[in-house]
C-alpha cells in the first residue's frame, strides 16, 4: 500500500514539475514575442522593411512593368535603294505594333548618331541593289542595327524586319508561282501551317515573367533588413540583457527564437497574403495555382526567411550595415534563382551551390512553378523539401549564434561589474 501511495506521488510530482516547466517555457516565449512586436512597432526603420516597403514596394513594380511589353519603338530608316519594295517594307514595319517609323537618314552616319543619342531604338538599312536582286530572283539583304541595352527593344525591332520580310517574301513567291487557285497560293506560302502559343505566359510580358521572382525576393529582402535592424538596435542598447534571466538553461535559446521568430511570422503571414494573392491579380499577371499548395509551399519558404534573417542579423554589427549587405546581393540572387533571365543549368556549379544557401532560390523556382505553370506540390517536392532542410538548418544556427550573442553580453556585465567593485574598492 505505501510503495503504491509513493509511486502514485512521485509520478505527480513528475507531471507538476513538467506542467510547470511547460508554463514557463510558454510565458518565456510569450515575453520574447510581447518585446519583440513592441520593439518593432516603436523602430521606425524596423516598421518601414515590415509594414511599408512590402505594401509599396511590389505596387511600384507591378506598376512599372503593367503595359507587359514595349510598343511603338522608334526606328530610322537609310534607303540607298529608293525603290518602292523598300518603301513597302518601311509601310508595313511602320504599321505594326510594335515599330514606329521616325524618319529617314541620309546615311549610316547619321543614323547610328540618333541611335546614339536613343531617339531612335533601331535602324533599317536598304542596299542600293535591294530590289534589283529581288527581281533577277536572287536573295535580298535588309539590314537591322539594334541598341542591344534594352532586350524588349531589340526584340520588337528585329521581329518585326523578320516577320515583315517573310511575309513579303511569301507574298512574292505567290505571285511567281503562276498558280490557278487560292488554295494553291496558300500552300505554296505557307506549305507548313504553325500555331505559336506562349505557354504560361499568354501575354508574352516582360511583367508576368519578373514580378513572381520579385515578390519572392521581396519577402527575404524586407524580412533580412527588418530583423538586422531590429538586432542592431538590440545590440548597441545591449537589450540581450534582458534575456539572460530567461536563457538560464540551453533550452531557453529555443525560447528565444521561438518567440522573436513568432512575432516576425504573425506579422510576415499577413504581408505575404497580401504580395502572394492581391498584388498579381490587381495588376493581372498570371497565378493559376491552388491556393492549399500555394500557401503549403509558402509555409516553409517563410520560415526559412525567418531564421536565415535571425542568423544574418548575427553577423552585422551595426544597424546600418545590414542594408549595405542585401543592396549588394539583392541583384546577383535574382539572377542565381534560374528563373528569370539565365536558366540554372547554364550556371557554373560553383555559383549554384553558392545560390543554394539562400532561400530565395528554391523559394523562386517553386513559386513560379506553382502560381504561374499551375503546378502542384508533387510538382516542387525537391524544392519543398530543400526549404524545410533549409528552415532546420538555420534554426539551429539562429539559437547557437544567439547563444553566443547572450554569452557575450553576460562577459559584458561581468566585466563591468567587475569594474565596479574595483572602482568602489579605490580610496
């Protein structure tokens, strides 16, 4: 009967000391969060990287690139031929969308001094023998001179010579090909009859295919200077002191980042709603994917910015240098996510492993994925799979560098204190 009554005590005894020890791990977390939320509404640089750079920011982008693709380029025009099949060239470029005839040059000279000073985007030159070849049947040359500074630009100017003189030529062999019907003629054109459809992107825009990846990098990009900002000003009002009675056990490091990572989430879960599913449709980009794995895919995505932020804003000392450090990699991540201007497979394997530790990269590549080729989560299991290896991986980065931050603070204090008692024994 004792030794039952003895078990019976120990055991709750057992289950008392773990519900206390569970209340003050919540009420140490609960503090930590409480401080942080208030340290971040009172810092004005912190509210700026958290409230209104993610709601601006994406607008003023999305604004920008709204028309999708360029119209109306303007283009010069050197005809040395002076025929009227040059002059129906001309007619026709000038009659697409996307070219706008400015004006002749008397010559090559003149023409590349307006290209020079960008009042003209491109330049159509005619050899004197344009049309005299195309009557003895032999191949003609028209030459396209574009300002390769602007891709859309050269784009719209060289498509549009390379379409113009297709059908020109189609139209030519038409009426060479001495045939009895219609039907005829249109195979003779066209024997071969194509269909081109942009997959994914049914406007071909410039805005569709860069605003995802940037809203992506937006979220990491605000998240890492909000928290810097946040740490920095912790550091040199050396606020750690107030976590020291909290981080008496190593478990209390869990409670530390568990309760600045909460605040950073409930705020971040908000603003990534807003740039995920608001943004794209008031401008009207493309985003086909399902909800329930758009937000499973962001999950992971943004606690891995979270952690990876925590970690960064352990290596800058000062507030300010934080922004000096995401300003010079913000840039070189777009291009290393393999999604926008240079595919992942062409880049040197050195530079891809570098791209990997940053979750931007996997975040931009199964983002686009999701929301603009209306993948599923099967479709982007590496990359999802890769963001929680990421989110465990900085996590248990962001409490040892913390730790180590609180180990230096209670040097710190030591050393003052020390000073104290040195300064008091002094007659």
């Amino acid at each position: 009967m004792s030794t039952s009554r003895k078990k019976s005590t120990s055991s709750q005894s057992f289950l008392r000391k773990v519900w206390e020890r569970l209340t003050q791990s919540l009420q140490d977390t609960a503090f930590i969060w409480w401080d942080e939320m208030k340290q971040a509404v009172k810092d004005e640089g912190v509210l700026i990287f958290f409230i209104l750079v993610p709601l601006f920011y994406p607008l003023l982008y999305s604004w920008i690139y709204n028309n999708e693709v360029v119209r109306e380029v303007p283009v010069v025009v050197v005809d040395d031929s002076h025929s009227q099949l040059s002059r129906q060239f001309v007619r026709l470029c000038d009659a697409s969308p996307d070219v706008k005839f400015l004006s002749y040059a008397a010559d090559l000279d003149e023409a590349k001094s307006l290209l020079s000073r960008q009042v003209a985007r491109g330049i159509y030159y005619f050899p004197s023998d344009f049309e005299s070849k195309v009557c003895r049947l032999e191949p003609a040359v028209v030459s396209v001179y574009c300002d390769m500074s602007l891709m859309l630009c050269y784009k719209a100017v060289f498509q549009t010579a390379q379409t113009v003189s297709m059908q020109m030529g189609a139209d030519i062999q038409t009426r060479l090909g001495g045939h009895y019907t219609r039907r005829e003629e249109q195979i003779a054109a066209q024997p071969l009859a194509f269909e081109e459809v942009p997959i994914f992107n049914p406007t071909g825009g410039y805005g569709s295919l860069i605003i995802p990846a940037v809203l992506m990098l937006i979220i990491q990009q605000t998240l890492v200077l909000g928290i810097g900002l946040s740490a920095g000003t912790a550091r040199e009002r050396n606020r750690y002191r107030n976590l020291i009675p909290i981080s008496r056990h190593y478990n209390g490091m869990f409670r530390i980042v568990a309760g600045k990572s909460l605040a950073y989430f409930m705020i971040y879960a908000v603003i990534t709603a807003y740039l995920v599913f608001i943004v794209p449709r008031l401008f009207g980009f493309t985003a086909i994917g399902r909800r329930y794995d758009v937000l499973t895919f962001l999950l992971p995505y943004l606690l891995d910015c979270i952690f990876f932020g925590m970690v960064v804003s352990c290596i800058v000392r000062y507030r300010e240098n934080v922004m000096l450090l995401m300003v010079f990699v913000t840039v070189p991540l777009l291009f290393l996510s393999g999604a926008v201007s240079w595919p992942q497979s062409s880049i040197p394997p050195f530079w891809q492993a570098v791209s990997w530790l940053f979750p931007s990269t996997f975040g931009i590549q199964g983002f686009i994925r999701i929301n603009e080729m209306g993948g599923t989560l099967a479709d982007v299991l590496l990359e999802y799979q890769v963001l929680w290896i990421q989110t465990c991986a900085y996590f248990i980065t962001a409490c040892m560098v913390y730790r180590y931050q609180i180990f230096l603070s209670r040097k710190e204090a030591r050393q003052r204190l020390s000073d104290i008692k040195k300064a008091s024994l002094v007659p």
